[in-house]
C-alpha cells in the first residue's frame, strides 16, 4: 500500500553501517513504509556517517568518551526526537543504552543481534557459536528493552557454520543475512498499525480480558461477546467493509445522539458503521497513525459493560472501588 504514511525511522551506528545501508536502501524502494530521517553515531569516524552524508541522510555525532552514560543518551534522544523519528533502529551500536532512553522509547527502538538469540546475548557471538560446535549461526531482530539482547524477537535467519569457518568469515555471511533481514522486519513492524491480523489480535487481547467473553463470528468478521448461550455481543471487528477504508472496532454507544456527537467531536476516530450505526453502534478506527489503544480499550469495557449482566458488571465495579 504505496499511500500510507512511512514511518520516520532514525538509525544509530557505530561502524562500517552495511546494516544501516540496507535499510537506507530498501526504504528507497517503491512503497517502502519508512523513511530513514537520521543516522547517529557515537563516533564521529564511523563509516556510516560519510555513507549517509553521500545519500542526502541528515547525521549528527557525539562521542561517549569523556561523557556520562545518561547525558550521552540524552543528548543521542534530543537529536531523534529532532529529527522526527517515530522508530529507532540500532544497527551494529555498540554503546549499551541506559534504562531511560530505552524506556522513553518502549515498542519503537529496535536492534539487530548477530545470533540467534537467545543464544549469545553480547559480544563475540560467532567465536562462541564456532567454539561451541553449533552447526548454525545467525541473526535475530528484536526490541530494545533494559536487559541486554532481551528483548521480543520480531525475525531471525539462521546461516550455516562452515567447518572452515573464522568468526570473520562467519560474520561476514551473517550479515549478507542481516541485509535481507533487517529492512523486511522493520517495515513489517512499522506497519502493523495498519495490518488486519495485528489490529485483529491487539483488540481480541483486550476483549477477551473481560469477564465472561468469547470471540464468535458473526456475519462472517470476527466478533466478541458474553460467553454462553444467551451472551450478546458486545464488539465487532469490521475490516474494510462496505466499501470503507477503515479497519475497526464497532462498539456501542447510548444511542444516535451520542454517537452523532463523537463523529463530530473527533471524525478521525469515529464513524457511522453501516447497518450497525443505525442501531447506535460507533466505528472507532484502527488503522491510522496513532490508534489510541487506551481508548480503545476504554470502549470495548463500556460496551461490554452495556450487555453484560448484572452479576458481572456489580462484580467488576466493587473490585474497581476495591
Ligand atoms: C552487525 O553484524 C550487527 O548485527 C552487529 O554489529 C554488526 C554491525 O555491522 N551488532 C552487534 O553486535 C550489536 N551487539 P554494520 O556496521 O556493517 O552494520
């Protein structure tokens, strides 16, 4: 889909950058789903500086030395966040990054790691994998959170130990790997907002956290209600249909007048569904920018709370006053 939005995607180096390349490269690619807007660097001699400089990439380079660890994230955030990034990826950063620039980037800071984590978290990964007699090495995609190498892991390739194999030669395949690895699971990651089975499985998460609920079909889309029998639904998953671009939640609101009031209010969020709008169901859109999951989950409580009975609404109340 070449007309969404592309992400802005800032890049932190510490080397040669073939990684950094990659992504510079594929995000020139005809509907590529991000751009690279930024590539930092703690060290002012690295490679992949001069290589983003020759490709019109604004850079910016901050040596550690000399620096706290804090006012050196500090000053590498200021320079993202001016930038405009929305994501960051690490590509071969070899300064580990304190607790509150990893923090203040949760689920938008990515790494690429040359093993197949778990496996080797740290450095020297290819000695140990050789030294170890693996038959397979290789590389794993992941986010960043405060443990080292820890984090959830988006996308691996695995690259076959050759009996002759240095950690130089071995790392040398790994990253051909890399290359191919790192653009596709960037671009996937920054375009699940706009992905049906990710948009599917992020409201399913919510709903089924209620009390008492199951996902049932109905009218062939995804649907959650009341568990049982006799249990309404309290939540359709609509995507694109009727000829809308939206990918939604339908959930329901006290009636015409409050449902006329939202689409007013904020018509990037809201609209009139077909067919359930008539009986005062609110489309609340998913798939844009900066889908605001509180609220969504905030919508499928109050639609739930709507047609569950009184058993379960009293008994979520007193736990919530508890
Ligand atoms: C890559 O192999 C990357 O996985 C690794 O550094 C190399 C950078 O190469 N990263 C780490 O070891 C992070 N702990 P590049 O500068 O050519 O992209």
């Amino acid at each position: 889909m070449a007309d969404l939005p592309k992400a802005k995607v800032a890049v932190l180096v510490s080397g040669t950058g073939t990684n950094m390349a990659a992504l510079l490269y594929a995000s020139r690619l005809p509907g590529a789903p991000y751009e690279v807007v930024l590539v930092a660097s703690n060290d002012q001699t690295a490679g992949a500086l001069k290589l983003a400089s020759a490709e019109g990439v604004p850079t910016f380079a901050l040596s550690h030395k000399g620096m706290d660890r804090a006012d050196h994230d500090a000053a590498m955030d200021t320079a993202i966040r001016d930038a405009g990034a929305d994501y960051v990826a690490l590509a071969g950063y070899m300064r580990i990054l304190g607790d509150g620039i990893v923090g203040k980037w949760a689920g938008r800071m990515i790494n690429i790691h040359p093993s197949l984590l778990p496996l080797y978290p740290g450095l020297k990964t290819h000695a140990r994998a050789i030294e170890a007699g693996d038959s397979q090495a290789g590389t794993s995609v992941h986010l960043v959170i405060p443990e080292l190498d820890s984090g959830e892991v988006l996308g691996q390739v695995a690259v076959a130990i050759q009996p002759d194999d240095t950690p130089e030669t071995l790392a040398e395949r790994v990253k051909l790997a890399e290359h191919q690895l790192y653009p596709r699971i960037l671009g996937e990651y920054v375009s699940r907002g706009y992905d049906a089975d990710h948009l599917h499985s992020q409201v399913a998460e919510l709903a089924l956290a209620l009390p008492e609920t199951e996902e049932r079909t109905s009218h062939g889309a995804p649907a959650f209600k009341i568990a049982g029998k006799s249990g309404k639904f309290f939540a359709h998953f609509s995507d694109r249909h009727h000829g809308v671009q939206h990918i939604a939640l339908l959930a329901k609101t006290s009636g015409q007048d409050e449902l006329l009031q939202l689409i007013e209010r904020d018509p990037d969020t809201f609209f009139k569904p077909a067919y359930y709008g008539a009986s005062g169901w609110v489309g609340i859109i998913l798939n844009r920018a900066d889908c605001d999951w509180d609220q969504v989950a905030h919508w499928l409580e109050r639609s739930w709370a709507c047609v569950a009975p009184k058993r379960l609404t009293r008994l979520r109340k007193a736990a919530a006053e508890f």
